[in-house]
C-alpha cells in the first residue's frame, strides 16, 4: 500500500471538503446527486474544451463565438497583453462578455503570446519550477519586506539620535547644551 505525504493528504483533504460543500448545498437546494455528478462532469467537460488547443475552422469559430465561447474566444483572455487578459472571461456564453463591454473578437487569438511578463523563461521551464513559483515569489517578497522594516528601523534610529541632546554633543548653534 502506497503513503501518503503529509503536504498530498491536506491537499486531498481540501479538495474532498469543498466537494462535500458544494454537495451538501445543492442537496440542500433540493438538487438530487444524480444531477450535481452530471451538472460536475459537465462543468469539467466544458473546461476541458474550452483551455483545448483546438483550431476550429474560422468561418465557424465566428459564427458559434458570436454566442457561445469557443477555446479561440477563451484564448485571448491568457494572453500576456493586459488588454487582452481583461477580456473574454465567459465559460459557456460569449454574450455576457458582449454585454459587459469586455468581449475581444477571436481575429487575433493565433498571435496570443501567453504568459506573465515578470516570468523568467529559465526559471519557468518546466513543471517543477512552475510549481515553485508562487512560493518562490512570496520568499522573495517576504525578504524585501523584512529588509524595508530593517531600512527603516534604522532611519528611526538615526531621527532619533539626531533629535536627542546628548551631554557629548553639540547643538545646532554650535554651543554645548545647558546641564
């Protein structure tokens, strides 16, 4: 039988509590299991299609994009370009995005270039390092956060040494304080 690592069972554990959830509000709502399994696979099914690499034959990604979202449509919203990665936020209807004003037609979706622009390529060239990221990210924060507390301690240290009259030091005007 195969452990399991302490890190792998939260993660499970996560998992397996927010599907209880989400299982435990749709019985509550009245839904049967048997129709949140289909409402889930569903869901996944479509997500799966929609992050696909799938070329559809362009004259019918713009007829079906005109309503539903197509991975060309979803595409462009994973574009390195902020215009582009705030728009295009549909699962399932492009209309909504039509609506809210933040629909971006799917002309351009082959010349997407994906990705954050504050990656470096090196460090994000494989699984394991894409993993890292975030933590890596959030060490380095972390130390640029102590060092600012650290730069600033000792700014307040030195404002304060300046705005004391010590008995060895000279004021201002040159003269020694009064005791």
């Amino acid at each position: 039988m195969r452990e399991l690592k302490i890190p792998r069972l939260n993660r499970l554990a996560r998992v397996a509590f927010v599907a209880s959830v989400m299982f435990a509000v749709s019985r509550v709502k009245g839904v049967s299991p048997r129709k949140h399994k289909i409402t889930t696979k569903r869901n996944r099914s479509r997500g799966l299609v929609e992050h696909a690499n799938i070329r559809l034959w362009a004259p019918l990604d713009r007829v079906l994009s005109v309503v539903w979202v197509t991975p060309n449509v979803h595409k462009i919203h994973h574009s390195r370009d902020s215009s582009e990665t705030n728009s295009n936020y549909g699962n399932v209807l492009s209309i909504y995005d039509r609506m809210f004003g933040t629909f971006m037609p799917t002309e351009h979706a082959s010349s997407v270039v994906y990705g954050l622009d504050d990656a470096d390529p090196v460090r994000s060239s494989s699984l394991p390092r894409l993993l890292a990221m975030p933590f890596l990210e959030a060490e380095s924060v972390l130390r640029e956060t102590r060092a600012n507390a650290r730069r600033q301690e000792a700014q307040l240290t030195a404002d304060r040494r300046r705005m004391s009259v010590l008995p060895d030091r000279k004021v201002r005007n040159g003269s020694k304080p009064a005791r």
